[in-house]
C-alpha cells in the first residue's frame, strides 16, 4: 500500500472537515444554518457520507458518583457518497430544524452539532461546534410565568432518566427557588418541561427531597402531593405569561 494512503487510513494526510454556522444561537424548534466544507487530503477519497449530530451532554449519577455522557438528540445525512481529490474543497450548505425537546443550554449543560464524514477503513474526521440553545416559545411563556410568580431560576441539568416516549436516556430538569417577591410559603420547585408541537406538558416535584430523577419519574404517583403533572394546550399558552402564571399557582399553592 502506498504510504500516503497508509498514512490516509491513520488520519494523517486525510480530508477534513470544518463546519462554519450563520448564528451559534439557535431557539429549540428553530433552525440552525450553515456550511460543512471539505478540503481533501494528500490522495483521492470516497467519502461515504457526511452526518450531522445534535449532541448533548448529561449526568449519570450512581450512588455519590457522577459521570458525565454524551447522547445524540437527533442526526442527519447531508450528503451522500462522493469522492474528495487531493487538496479539492467542497462545501455543502444546510438548515436544519431542531427538535421542540431539544435541552436549553442557559445554566445547563452543554449542546453541540458534531459533523462527521464516513470514510471506510480510515480514521473518520469529526468537528464539533458549541451552540446556544434558547427555550422553546411555550417553555419560554412558562420560564417568564414562573419569574413572574417570584421564583428565581437557579440550574439547569440534563441527567439519565426514563426517556418517556423519546427516545434520548436523559430528561431535563429546570430548579427554582423561592425569591423575595413570592406570596405562598417557601418553596423549591424542580421543573421537568416536555415541549410538544402543539403544547407543553410539565411534571413539577415541589419541595423536593434527595436528587434523583428515576425515584422521580418511575413507580411514583404524579397527582396530588408535592408532585404534580401540568398539561399547557397552545391555546392555554397563548393567553400569556400572567395566565399561565395563574395556572402554575395553583399547584404551587402561591397568589399569582
């Protein structure tokens, strides 16, 4: 064998790959633009295909321990088999809608498009690239409606969980604490948002115990008692933040 191919299989020589993105912010359920360009290596290549994933990073906790991991939200091909010449660029534009559910980055952990190129028998070059995941427009009215009842956002986490009919093995979980504007008790709110395209399905653990979302969300009842299920249709949304902030109250047990 050659040794430039040799060296090719190594990764050393070989295509490469660099996506550039219009905007690293990106609202969930919104569009995400750009170009993947592909500069070739120092022998021919057939590239099988080139994907892209939506990544995103969450905790496993067993015990005391915790260990972070990596799972795809959702990937696409952009580009089927071609084959890249020694030092010729190709670029492929894209758009890609993100799924509603796709985890807020604010306080949270971190999300990022990884661009792979398929290459049999060789080293697959990768790029990653950080975005900002802004909440969806219905957990955004939900997020201002709790702010607007006095609660103050502290973190965001993505940890291994039930993934309830998705098929990610993490859900998302927004912690709240009681500001100085509350009017009920004291409380503290964990907030484990479901956005769907026609609406938000909520499941609030209020005045939590211990950490830990399986206990949460397996072999637990969520109506009455400090947990609780919360069903926002669109047009519930639609009626604003000071509505939903009604609705939020009266399983909180706060004034709105």
């Amino acid at each position: 064998m050659p040794l430039k191919k040799m060296l090719a299989r190594l990764g050393v020589g070989s295509a490469r790959v660099d996506t550039r993105l219009e905007h690293d912010t990106v609202r969930a359920g919104g569009d995400l633009r750009g170009v993947v360009h592909v500069q070739g290596g120092h022998t021919p290549q057939r590239i099988d295909r080139i994907e892209l994933h939506l990544m995103a990073q969450y905790l496993q906790r067993d015990n005391d321990r915790r260990s972070a991991l990596n799972a795809v939200v959702r990937s696409w091909r952009i580009a089927n088999p071609f084959t890249v010449e020694p030092r010729e660029e190709k670029q492929w534009p894209f758009s890609l809608r993100l799924p509603v559910h796709t985890p807020i980055t604010e306080r949270g952990s971190p999300v990022w498009l990884k661009t792979a190129l398929d290459i049999d028998n060789a080293l697959n070059p990768e790029d990653s690239d950080r975005i900002h995941v802004l909440p969806h427009p219905s957990l955004q009215t939900v997020l201002d409606a709790a702010l607007h009842l006095g609660l103050q956002w502290r973190n965001a986490y993505c940890e291994a969980g039930p993934p309830l009919g998705r098929d990610e093995p993490f859900v998302q979980e927004l912690e709240f604490h009681t500001g100085p504007s509350w009017k009920g008790p004291p409380r503290t709110l964990a907030l484990l948002p479901f956005p769907k395209e026609d609406g938000l399905e909520l499941i609030l653990d209020i005045d939590r115990g211990p950490r830990g979302l399986t206990s949460l969300l397996e072999g637990t009842p969520l109506e009455g008692g400090r947990r609780q299920r919360v069903v926002l249709s669109q047009a519930d949304l639609s009626r604003g933040v000071a509505s939903v902030a009604e609705a939020l109250a009266s399983h909180l047990g706060a004034g709105a």
